[in-house]
C-alpha cells in the first residue's frame, strides 16, 4: 500500500513539475511525501517479517 502511495505521489510529483511548475512548493511537498512513504514502507516491512 505504501508503494503504490508513493508511486502516485511520484507521478503526480513528475506531472506536476512538467505542467505546473508555478506551484513549484506543493510539488516539492508532493515528492517528499513520496520519499517518507518509500522510507515507512522499507522501515514497517523489516518490523512484521
């Protein structure tokens, strides 16, 4: 679920900063929540195995 979280946020990240790059400061937000995401996912997933 976290992976396909951060893959949304990544491609509307790269979408984002090819369309609207006026909004130059969500789009940053947008990839670093894509990057916490991907974090989360590896850190919960060496917890439960």
């Amino acid at each position: 679920m976290f992976i396909a979280i951060a893959v949304v946020l990544l491609v509307l990240w790269v979408l984002g900063f090819l369309t609207f790059h006026i909004a130059g400061a969500f789009i940053h937000i947008l990839l670093i929540l894509a990057v916490i995401s991907i974090i989360w996912h590896f850190i919960a997933g060496r917890r439960s195995t």
